[in-house]
C-alpha cells in the first residue's frame, strides 16, 4: 500500500501551475467561513508584529467535504508513520496566532 493519495483518473488532462506558487508558501494561521454556496479557507503568515495573508481559497461544500476526507487520511498515515502528532499547547494562551473558525 503506498503512502500516496488515490490519484483521480483525469483523461487528457494538464495541470498547470502559475509561477508564483511553485515554491508554496508557509502558513501558520487558517481562517474558515461559509455560506450555503460556498467555503472560504483563507490562509497567513504571522509573525508579530505583523502578518499577510498567503492564499484565499473558495470551493463548493461538496469539494470542501472530499478535501476534509483526504485530509484526514492522510494525517492517519502520517500518524501511523512518524507517530501520533501533539498539538502545541502554548498557542492556547495566544489567540492571536493559530486556526480560527
């Protein structure tokens, strides 16, 4: 069994992608919002005293629920992998910086 994800059988398809994000970028705070027709995850860098958003993404509820899904498999072969991942708890007393809904 490989640790890859289930590729999707695309017929004479390319994926193209831009310059800009080729390298990525990091993120160390993520930001979710939705409405009936779409979800919003929005991306940023912080570093205080300063940060800049790094990626907005808006999908359907639909394609945000297949990310959830292979998200989470892949974090149960990374566990199962490496070991159990430990959240930071020091980022509880700073609500400035982290994951916010």
């Amino acid at each position: 069994m490989s640790n890859q994800p289930e590729k999707q059988n695309i017929p004479n398809s390319q994926i193209r992608i831009n310059d800009n994000i080729i390298g990525g970028e990091y993120a160390n705070f993520m930001q979710v919002d939705h409405n009936k027709e779409e979800f919003r995850l929005i991306f940023g860098n912080i570093f205080p005293p300063s940060g800049k958003t790094v990626a907005k993404i808006l999908t359907t509820p639909g394609h945000f629920k297949r990310i959830l899904a292979i998200m989470q498999k892949n974090l149960e072969l990374y566990e199962k992998q490496f070991g159990k991942i430990e959240e930071t708890k020091e980022l509880e007393k700073n609500k400035e910086i982290g994951f916010k809904q």
